[in-house]
C-alpha cells in the first residue's frame, strides 16, 4: 500500500482539533487490537449480559502471548531491517531470520493470537467475528505489502516465499536435524584466496557433519557482482566491504556475517629464480621497473590484490610502465597469478599470499612492504536465498574453530 502524501504545512495553518488526532490515533492497528477491540467486546458482553461479565482464564495466555509476539517481533524486525510499522516506512533489509524463518507475518499473527484470546477470555461470538474480519482485512493487506517487498527485494524475496509460508508456521530444520540429513550439499561462493583453505576443511567438515561443501571459486570484486544480481548460494565469503553491501541491498542475511580471516598481498618468482628485494618502497619500485613481465589480478572486475596494485603502480608513479608489462590471470582457480608464472609467461606474480601459496612449483619472495600493504578482511555471510540456511550456519561456525584457524594460517591467510 502507497504512503500517503504529506499535506502541505504552513505556519499559519489551524491546528487540528483534539477529535481528529483521537481518530488517526485510533486507526492505527495495533490501537484496534490492544485497546479498541477489548474495550468494545467488553461493552457489548455487559450489555448483552445485563450487566454481568463472567471471564474464562483460559483465554489469559493467549492474550498475552499475542501481545508480546507483537512487541518482540516488532523490535526485532526493526533492529534487523530498518523501516517502520507496516510499510509506511519500508525496511531497508530483508529480514528472513529470527521469527521470519518460520512466518512470513509474525506480528500479524500476533494480532490474530491476541483476538483469539478475547473469544476465549469473554466467551465471545462478538470476538469471533472481529477475529474473522481481521483475518480477512490482515491477508489482503498483506498480498499488497507482498507486491511491494518482491519491487524492493527481487529475486531474494521470491526464494524466501517459496521456503516460508505466509501464514501458518513452518517447523524448519534444526541445525542438528539438518546435519543429521545425509547429503545436503552446501553451495559456497568464495574469494580464490580461500582454495587451499577448503581443499582440506571441505573433506573435514564433510566428515564431521556428513554434508558437502560445494566451493565455487572466483575473484572477490566479480563474485560480490554476482550475488547483488542474485547469484543462489548458501554461503558467500567475500571482503568485509563486499559483505556490507550485500547485506543493505538484501542479499546477505543481516547478522549473519563472521570474519574469518585476514590477507596480504605478495610477490612470487618461478622455482630457483632470483628473488628481487621488495622490502622498502623504493627497493620495490625498482624491482617492478627491472622485471621483464608481471602477473597480477585485474584492476577492473578482478580481484581485490589487483585495485591495490594499481593504486600502488599510480603512487609510484611506474602506472604507464606495468600495464606495458602486465598480464592479468583469468580470475578464479584457474587464473591465478602463479599459474602464469610457471608457465613462464610472466617474471614475477603479485597477488593474494594464499593464492601464491596455492601454486606449486613457484618460490614465493615475501609479502608488499608496510608501506604499500593492503589487508583484505574476507568474511562469510549466509545469502537470503539460502537453501540450507542452518547448515550454512554450521559451516561458517566450523570455519571459526581452533581447528580451522590452523589450516588457513598454514594457508597463508591471519586467521580472525
């Protein structure tokens, strides 16, 4: 539903009399529910009764659960996507976890539980059919807000309407069910720099849970693309900034993301070549200007290495002189930059350390100096369109243990 427009203010314009405040206060659903509701069913029952009111206690807690699912749900989804009560304000996340995992419209249902317990409470036809009305009124409005979030959200919103029901709840796997499911195959969505990493936790993770890790790698820039234009995945582990913005735009589950770990950029030269000293700025700088040929990821659509490389060359001032002798690797497993270099095809390789130290065969001369460093924080999230969400969940956590810190800091990454 539209949100009205504002009218027009002026400082002359009459105040609204007290009458017209009471009546937009008093449209406001939540005022119709808690305070209109029970006060007319009360009403009607005294008079209908002659003046007696007998109460049931059984109605009690729904009363009370309706009301504070209300709340709570409505701080949450406040805290999580932004926006306001209904879409008057629109949230600016979409939010899938938490009370979402199992309705599409908890605090609607808050409402009807709350009713649901007037009828009980006073013992109420009267009750039933304000319940009724409003179950009627709430599906409606609620097929319209539905038009609007899938404008805002897209694709992600799609895929959540077709995992949770609009209305009744769904009893979602556990965590532990779903570990206990043989077979699940998580679709993980990661930076090239993490290769190594799960060459050996896929296998152990897959051994401790009996689900797969199914690892789709590339450069962190194309894949943080991608997902914003709803690539499906169940994990994405991608630079802190890329999670970020993938989050705001709806793509990554908000609270979700865990750092995981911490990059450097290196040089690397072919087995039993000289190795250039790169220790200071100005050592660098010569080493760069000396080397016949240089791989490196892409500067546009590449990797994160190759935006700080380029903006390196530009401090340095050698910008013209590199992109004469550069190569830039395809992206992903199969393009990286010592590939190139044990090809022969390139006299130093500049990248990822943990990419580096994915290729055999190649010596690896040591990370950029202080000065010119970049430390890339790769971080995992689960997507909003997820298919296994607690197992994603289970995976990022297993990617946070003691165990698999030590593989990704033998790896050439700093763990978090």
């Amino acid at each position: 539903m539209s949100k009205p427009s504002a009218l027009p203010r002026s400082d002359t314009a009459a105040p609204r009399p007290a009458g017209w405040w009471l009546w937009r206060w008093l449209q406001r659903t939540p005022v119709r529910t808690f305070f209109v509701y029970p006060v007319a069913v009360a009403i009607f029952e005294l008079v209908r009764r002659g003046g007696t009111l007998p109460l049931t206690l059984w109605g009690v807690p729904l009363l009370v659960w309706g009301y504070l699912q209300y709340r709570l749900v409505g701080r949450y989804r406040g805290q999580s996507g932004g926006g306001g009560p209904g879409l008057e304000r629109p949230p600016q996340r979409l939010v899938a976890e938490g009370p979402y995992r199992y309705t599409r419209n908890p605090m609607y249902l808050g409402h009807l539980i709350f009713m649901a317990g007037l009828a009980i409470t006073f013992r109420s036809w009267f009750a039933v059919a304000i319940l009724a009305v409003n179950a009627v009124w709430f599906d409606w409005r609620v097929r319209s807000d539905e038009k609007r979030l899938r404008t805002l959200f897209g694709k992600p919103y799609d895929d959540y309407c077709g995992r949770v029901k609009r209305w009744i709840p769904g009893l979602h796997l556990t965590r532990r069910q779903e570990n206990d499911v043989s077979g699940i195959e998580i679709k993980v969505v990661s930076t090239t720099a993490m290769k190594t990493v799960f060459e050996e936790l896929a296998p152990a993770f897959e051994r401790a849970t009996g689900n797969r890790a199914i690892v789709e790698l590339g450069p962190s820039l194309r894949l943080e693309k991608e997902l914003s234009e709803d690539k499906p995945a169940d994990v994405a582990i991608v630079s802190r900034t890329g999670i970020n913005d993938l989050e705001t735009c709806g793509r990554i589950v908000a609270g979700s993301a865990v750092h995981i770990a911490d990059s450097t950029i290196g040089v690397a030269v072919a087995k039993g070549a000289p190795k250039p000293d790169i220790s200071s700025p100005e050592t660098f700088k010569r080493a760069m200007l000396a080397a016949k040929s240089i791989a490196c990821s892409k500067p546009v659509g590449g990797g994160q290495s190759g935006v700080h490389l380029a903006k390196v060359f530009e401090q340095l001032g050698i910008t013209a002189e590199m992109q004469a002798k550069s190569t830039y690797g395809a992206g992903g497993a199969g393009g990286l930059a010592g590939l190139v270099v044990l090809r022969g095809e390139a006299e130093l390789g500049i990248q990822q350390m943990a990419e580096l130290m994915a290729v055999a065969g190649i010596d690896i001369v040591g990370p950029l100096p202080r000065e010119l460093q970049s430390v890339t924080p790769f971080v995992a999230g689960i997507s909003t369109s997820a298919s296994h969400p607690q197992a994603a969940k289970a995976l990022i956590q297993f990617l946070a243990t003691p165990e698999a810190k030590r593989v990704i800091k033998a790896k050439g990454l700093e763990p978090a």
